[in-house]
C-alpha cells in the first residue's frame, strides 16, 4: 500500500466508527468540508431523504460569506442549516462530523447550529 490509500483506509475506518455510533433514529446533520468550502445536510435516515441543506456554493448565500473555507463561512452555514431544518419541523438531530475531528470549521458550524436552535 503507498501513502494515500492507507489515508484513505484510515478515513473510511474513521468516517465508519463515527456513523456507527450515531443509530439514534434521529435525522442526522451530515458535514462535509473540503479545501474551499463547506456542506451540511439533514439526513432521515429511516426514509433516505435530505431533509434540508445547505452549503457555500449557495449564490443565494454567497453574499453573505467572503469565503466557505473558513470560520467565518461555516459559522454562517451552520445558522442556515438550524433555520432550514427547524422549517421543515426537525429540532432534534444527530452531529455526523464523518471523518474529521471536531476541531475548526467543523466545531463552528455545530456551535452556530445550536445556537440558532438544532439540539444534539
């Protein structure tokens, strides 16, 4: 194995021990970040529907934020996926940070959700 499919591997293994722990029969708040920006979606995971999301590729949202790849960005995604989710009438959802620490953008938008409403 060279260097990036043993990363992958580790991911995928992360990515794995956190969704397992998440079987709540909740929805789910699913993240995903990448080097420039940011994604959110509430999951139900009983009927394998998006039930609201969000993201900074948004040009409705793009305004708002300078950029997605930072505090700042996730900050404002993570208010937008709380009033877009309490919309649809779901209060109570599950944190699925997949296979990232929850650390920076990660821990900004879950901050910014909770305030703004979601409860997890």
């Amino acid at each position: 194995m060279n260097g990036q499919e043993i990363i992958s591997t580790q991911r995928r293994r992360r990515q794995f021990r956190v969704r397992n722990r998440l079987k709540s029969g909740r929805p789910r708040l699913t993240v995903f970040r990448s080097g420039r920006h940011i994604y959110a979606q509430v999951i139900d995971d009983s009927t394998g529907r998006t039930l609201a999301a969000a993201s900074s590729l948004e040009v409705s949202l793009r305004g708002k934020l300078g950029s997605g790849g930072n505090k700042a960005g996730a900050e404002i995604i993570g208010r937008e996926i709380a009033t877009r989710a309490l919309a649809k009438g779901v209060k109570l959802v599950t944190y699925d940070r997949g296979s990232c620490r929850f650390h920076g953008r990660i821990a900004k938008l879950a901050e910014a959700a909770r305030a703004a409403g979601l409860e997890f």
